[in-house]
C-alpha cells in the first residue's frame, strides 16, 4: 500500500464519487429530519439495501459523527458482500465514502486503503470507463437525490437516465425513474390525459421488467385513480396486496388508495395491520388521521350531526378526536412533518378551534427548516382560514401573494393564485375600496409580468390610501421600469 501526501490523497479523494463529491448544500435540507427520514425507511424503498446506509453513513458525517457514520458504513459493506459479491459498481460509492470518513478522523492510512481497494475494481473491472458513468453510481446518486429535497428532482431524473444508458433493463433504475417522475407530476398536477402521462408509460415499463414490484403497481394505480381509470387501478392495489408484506410501503400506498375511493374502514384495517409492525412511523399516524377526517367530513354533511344527544353526532366527535390524535402523534415522532401539523390545524378548523388553529399557522410560518413546498402549503391553508374564518380578504391575498412567490407551477402555487384572483375579481365587482386587497393583487399582476394591470391596481391602492408610502414607492418604480423598457424596445 502507499503512503501518498496528504494532499494527493485530497486531490484523489475530491475525483471520487461518492456522497461527499456529489455538491449536497447542507443548508438545502435538515439534518436531523434527514437522519429520521433514513432510519425509518419502509423495507421496499429500495432493492439495493446498502443505499440508505451509504447516504445515512455522510448525515453522520455531517453531524460530526464519525463512528456512526463508520458503524453505517459497516453495515452496507455486510450487505455488499452477501447480497451483491460480483457486482464490483456498487462497491465504488460505499468505499468512496469509506476513504472520505477516514480522512476526516485524520486516519490518512485507512482512507488510503480504500482508495487503492476503488484502484483495483477501476482497473480490473472497470479499466476504461469513467466512475461517474458506471450505471450502479448514477443510479444510488439518483436515488440519494431523491431523498433530500424537492430541489434535487431534476438532477434526480437526469441520474436514472444516465444509469439506463448503461443498463437499460435495470428494475430499480427503471423504478428510479418512474419514482421522479411520478413526485415531480404530484407536485406539478397531472395535465392532461393519461397518455400523456411520463410516470404511467415509466411505471409500464417497470412492470414489464418486473410483473411483482408492488412498489410500481402502487405508484401506477394512484395514478391512475387521478384519471378516473379505477378498474384497472383497483386490480393493480389487489395484486400489490398479494405480493406485499405488512411493514412495506406499497401497503400504505394501498390505504391512501382506498381512501380516496372512499371505503375508509378498508383503509383503516390496512393502516392498522402495518401499525403492527411500525407503531411509531410519522407516515402511517398521518394516514390513519386523514382516515378519520374523511369519516368526520361524511358524517358532518348529515344534518343530525349537529344535534348533541345524536348518535351520528358522537360519532362524529369521536372522528375528530381520533384524527388529532393521530396528527399529532405523527408530528411527535417527526417534528419536521410540517404536512402533519397543517392537517392537524385544518381540523381545528373544521371543529371551529380557530385560536389552536392559528396559532399552528403562524407556528409553521416560522419553522426555518421547513422547505418551499411545505411553506406554500401552509401559506394557501392560513390564507384559506383568513377568508373564509376571519372574513378578512386583505390578510388572506397578503398570505396568497407570499404563496404564489415561492413557485407559480405547483399546485398549492395555482391555487393561491386562483384565489388571489376570486378576491381581485369579488373587490372589482363590490367596488370595494380596500387598499390592501388592490395593492396585493397589483403585485400579484406584476409577478406575472402583466405591468398595465400591475399599475391599474396599484393606482387604486394609492388612491384609497392616499399616504401610503409602500403603495406609491411601489407604483413609482413599476412606472419607471415600464418607461424604461419602452425606450428599450
């Protein structure tokens, strides 16, 4: 073995590819709810069992835990040895985040052992080929890039498609694939037909390499359920129960499923049969609490509901009672589940505990570690509770506005936007004189790049509030950008 200079070894180390080269923004994602999220992974996230590992090994790391991050690293070794001994690509990202680790703890001499281990597959197994090429690499990074954050989906997509360059045929690139695309038409909206659908032709193809993926029969059927295709959704869920086991996740994709079929007591009897094996997982409580909404909304539409002595009205209360029970347990065991909170705030609502209520809006609003997504969500739901509780239509197009300025192509972001025009088109039509209400649409306009529009509204916030100076700096500037780019054109 080789005793290089500390800085050769960096130079070999930073031409790696491996967790600690791939340009994570640590400051893009939580480490603790990262850290969680790995741990509880349900047992068919993934075929290649060492990946969570690997990528949990460099959250260690990032904690400065390096004998965790050793003990991670151990375990996607064991598995590399039994479950995969002659397939030399998956060994690179493991023995590359090896060396890293062992650099980082100042054990220059173990880190170098595992480069020379990473020399000799690259040179016997591999003598012509870049690293970054080799399908096993693309597609662990793809799937690494699927966990953190919403933000790496593209690059997510772009991994797998590099991946089945190399190995078209590959089940789990394939799946990796659908899986990205799947999410990215979930946060996007599906538009359009089912055949116009990438994640249903991608999920196709799974299960033409793979009849049994469950995880694929899962993602396809919900899908499809979006396009009114139940049957062969309904048969899809069926055969993914047959193939599936307690603790995976194609059966909690099988009660949300059922769920929106509205036959929630199949639904709570599947959510309850995986609670056997998984009694604290965030996902399953959500699930379980989304259930006995569904139920409490039902029951809600029957007059009777309301009389207090009413069967149907104690049932009803018990609903509610289970639904925050389950919320809020799922927030407890993972306090980053911002989605948890909104819905356990949203029942509140419902049961018309406005002072819990907002406080939980404006609890989230201030969590730093929540991403976009999450924030716009919370953003649409609080300016919903403003309009529609508080009848306060200017605070509800300032939350709208704040919305519509993370993303404009997500579906929380439409819907902040369709609301925010129901509440310019209401004032028009009242000939209301809200200033706030014609400010925020104004700049609501001018996010659209409709400048005229922008000014029209603008110049009736200023005239309704005539000393405003955030009004008129506002409408001032528009004014002059639009001078300015008509002496441009």
């Amino acid at each position: 073995m080789s005793n290089e200079p500390e800085g050769v070894l960096k130079a070999k180390l930073n031409d790696l590819e491996c967790h600690f080269t791939w340009g994570f923004q640590e400051k893009e994602f939580s480490l603790d709810k990262m850290k969680l999220k790995l741990e509880t992974l349900p047992e068919d996230f993934v075929q290649y069992k060492a990946m969570p590992y690997n990528q949990l090994a460099f959250v260690n790391h990032l904690q400065g835990d390096y004998r965790e991050a050793l003990r991670n690293l151990e375990k996607a070794e064991k598995i590399l040895r039994e479950d995969h001994p002659s397939e030399f690509g998956r060994s690179i990202v493991t023995y590359g985040n090896y060396a890293w680790v062992y650099y980082h703890r100042g054990q220059l001499t173990d880190a170098q052992t595992y480069l020379d281990k990473l020399e000799d597959i690259w040179s016997n197994q591999f003598p012509s080929r870049d690293a970054a090429q080799i399908p096993e690499v693309c597609g662990e990074k793809g799937w690494s890039l699927l966990n953190y954050s919403i933000g790496y989906y593209g690059e997510a997509e772009e991994c797998f498609i590099q991946a089945l360059e190399g190995d078209p045929l590959d089940t789990e690139w394939n799946l990796g694939l659908a899986t990205v695309l799947w999410r990215k038409e979930a946060v996007s909206g599906v538009v359009g037909s089912c055949e116009n659908s990438e994640s249903v032709a991608q999920l196709r193809r799974v299960l033409l390499l793979d009849g049994n993926r469950a995880m694929a029969m899962m993602l396809l059927a919900l899908r499809l359920q979006e396009f009114d295709q139940r049957e062969e959704a309904s048969a899809l869920v069926e055969n993914a129960l047959r193939v599936s086991s307690d603790g995976s996740l194609a059966i909690r994709y099988a009660a949300k499923f059922y769920r929106k079929e509205d036959d929630v007591d199949k639904a709570i009897a599947l959510l309850g049969r995986a609670m056997e094996s998984a009694p604290h997982s965030s996902f399953l409580h959500h699930q379980m609490g989304l259930c006995y909404r569904s139920k409490f909304l039902t029951l809600d539409k029957d007059p009777v509901s309301n009389i207090p002595h009413a069967p149907v009205f104690q049932e009803k209360t018990e609903c509610i009672q289970k639904s925050k029970f389950h919320f809020g347990k799922a927030f407890e065991q993972n306090p980053f589940f911002t989605i948890a909170k909104l819905d356990f705030a949203n029942i509140c609502v419902r049961n018309r505990e406005y002072l819990e209520a907002e406080q939980i809006f404006t609890d989230l609003l201030r969590l730093e570690s929540s991403h976009d997504a999450n924030k716009q969500a919370v953003y649409l739901q609080y300016g919903l509770f403003q309009q529609n509780q508080k009848k306060s239509d200017s605070n509800a197009a300032s939350l709208f506005l704040e919305g519509l300025k993370i993303s404009k192509d997500t579906r929380s972001g439409k819907m902040c936007r369709v609301n925010l025009q129901r509440i310019a088109e209401k004032h028009d039509n009242n000939n209301s004189s809200d200033s706030k209400v014609f400010y925020f649409v104004g700049l609501m306009y001018q996010l659209d790049g409709e400048t005229p529009k922008a000014i029209e509204c603008l110049e009736k916030a200023t005239k309704f509030d005539q000393h405003n100076e955030e009004y008129n700096n506002a409408l001032i500037e528009l004014c002059l950008s639009m001078q300015e780019n008509n002496v441009l054109t």
